[in-house]
C-alpha cells in the first residue's frame, strides 16, 4: 500500500506545493483547505484519486479526522504537514486582549489539533510518522504589528521541539520550516493591488531584506518540508530549519526606516 499524507492548506502557495511535490514521489495526498474554491483543482488532476480535497476548518478537530480517516483509506499515513494559516496584524496597545487571543488561537490552533490527530493515529497504527509545522522567520525576528502571528508561530516551534521529545521513541519526528517572504498567490495578488512604482518598491525591499536577492519560490520552501517527510531526514527531529534566503540572519528590520 502507498503511503498517503495530509497537508493542511492545501490547495494554495506553499502548501499546494507540498501537495504537488508529494503526488510527484508517488504519495497519496489529502489538501485540507478552508476555502472550497481553492480547492476546484482537485478535479481532473492527473493524479486522478491519489489527491483528495477536504474542505473545512484544520482548527476543527472533526475536520482534521476526516482527513485522516480519508488518507488512511488512500494509504499508511506517512506524514502530515500543518501548514494553514491566518495573515492579521493587531497590535497591543489598540486591539481588545480578546480578539488578540483569538488571532493567536486562528494559527496555533490548526497546527496544535493537526498534531494531536497525526499522533494519536500513528499510534493507534503502530507506524513511524513524520509531522512537519510550517512557521515563519518571525518566530525569531518579530515585525512590528505583528505581535498574534509572531506568538503563534514561536509556540508553534515549542511545540515541535516538546512533541519531538515526547513521541520520538515511538518513531515519530516533529520538526518545523520557518520561511521568510514567499512569492505566494497571496503575495502576488498584493503586488498586483499597487501602483507600479509602489510594487517596484515593495520587490527593492524583499530583495534588500533576502541575502539571496529575491523572495522564496513556493515549491522551494515544499522541497525542504517533502525533505523533512522522508526517511533521508529520518534522524532530524526536534528541529526548525530556516527556508528563508538568510533573511533571519541578516535581520534587517523591515521598519527601521
């Protein structure tokens, strides 16, 4: 039997990427994604019925069972990547502490019920396992305005490192990406709103702020994580593997000036 995965956030960017780089290497993938339209792909793939789209919340545990229950079917779980996330800045001093809660809650909250899932059931299962979170620089580089997502993403790396130890004897890896800017959909479309010199701008900067000159590619940052999955990593756990072109390294402070 093949091995099957789930990658929540499936159906865009980086994690559409994952998807696709695991379909490539013979895997049956299942995409968990929010947004049902960004899942219309799925239909017709080449890949035929080793790609299977769920469409729900990752932060719903209910949800996050059936995309087990549905890679289970396709296969032996082999990995599971927590890659869903939410982009909204708020700040101490003028958002409610409430709805700070929440914006912290929206990004650790699918990684949190995503490893819950993949462990129990690799458990349950008896077989090795390989979780990947997906973070970000700003786990260590904070950006101002940013305090939710910067949280989150800092616990999320907790977590990698507290489960690594935990579940390891059991042979289950744990271990995180943190990328820097990537060329998403979202970051294109985001380009796209601006006024030309404004957009010209905004690529100066990322190249300024990436020792490499440019954002990620998306199937770049989907390398390091399949890499992650896979047994050539098999002794590589507890570990957050920066993915993003030296930009933590350099720390510029994107609003220094």
């Amino acid at each position: 039997m093949s091995r099957s995965y789930v990658v929540t956030g499936g159906g865009r960017g980086i994690g559409r990427a994952v998807v696709e780089r695991l379909l490539g290497d013979g895997g049956a993938v299942v995409a968990v994604e929010h947004d049902p339209a960004a899942l219309t792909w799925v239909d017709g793939h080449p890949a035929g019925r080793r790609v299977v789209a769920v469409t729900g919340d990752a932060a719903d545990e209910a949800v996050a069972e059936r995309a087990a229950d549905a890679a289970q079917v396709a296969g032996v779980l082999a990995g599971w990547v927590n890659n869903a996330a939410v982009f909204r800045d708020a700040s101490i001093h003028s958002a409610p502490v409430r709805q700070l809660r929440e914006l912290i809650a929206a990004n650790l909250d699918t990684a949190l019920v995503g490893c819950a899932v993949a462990v129990r059931r690799f458990l349950s299962a008896e077989t090795p396992g390989a979780i990947v979170n997906v973070s970000s620089h700003q786990a260590r580089q904070a950006v101002r305005g940013c305090l939710p997502y910067v949280t989150a993403k800092a616990a999320i790396e907790g977590m990698t490192r507290a489960l690594a130890v935990e579940y390891g004897p059991y042979g289950i890896r744990v271990n995180a990406v943190a990328p820097g800017s990537v060329g998403t959909e979202r970051y294109a479309d985001f380009l796209a709103s601006q006024q030309p010199a404004t957009a010209a701008g905004i690529e100066q900067e990322m190249a300024r702020l990436h020792p490499i000159g440019r954002v990620a590619r998306p199937q770049e940052v989907a390398a390091a994580i399949v890499y992650l999955l896979s047994g050539d990593a098999g002794f590589i756990t507890g570990a957050t593997v920066p993915v993003d072109g030296g930009r933590s390294v350099l720390a510029h402070d994107p609003e220094a000036r």
